[in-house]
C-alpha cells in the first residue's frame, strides 16, 4: 500500500473515530439532561443550551462520518489503481 493511501486511510479511521466520540458525547449529554429535568435547581435556559450541544454533537459527528466514508471509497480507488 503506498504511503498516500495509508494516510488517507489513517485519516478516515481518525474521523471514523472522533465521529463516534461525538456520538457518544451527544449521549452523554442527553442522559445529563434526562437526570436534570428532575432537579427543580436546574435553570430552565441550562436546557436550551444542553439540547444545543446535543444538536452540534449529532451533526458533527454525521458530518465526520460521512468525511471518513468518502476517504475510504477514495482510498480503496487508489487501490485500485495501484493494481
């Protein structure tokens, strides 16, 4: 495998892996919401701003994802080619 298509895969797999680290993160703030809504402490604006993160998070890592899906087509062309 050349070395521009082992690092277009290294930068596919990263994304790959920052896309579910995003995920995970929107995850985390959704069940940190979900325990809040209980507490009568919690200022009604903390949830506008923890959905909004939510939404960054989930778009971001769909972005992210589909970055790291195009890369990897596009690696596995250069393959190709090198065959």
């Amino acid at each position: 495998m050349p070395a521009h298509q082992r690092a277009i895969a290294a930068h596919a797999q990263a994304l790959d892996a920052d896309a579910e680290a995003l995920t995970g993160c929107a995850a985390r703030l959704h069940a940190l919401a979900a325990r809040l809504r209980s507490d009568t402490a919690t200022p009604p604006w903390l949830f506008d701003t923890l959905n909004a993160h939510i939404t960054a998070c989930v778009v971001a890592s769909a972005d992210l994802a589909e970055v790291a899906t195009r890369l990897h087509v596009y690696a596995d062309l250069l393959a190709e080619e090198e065959r």
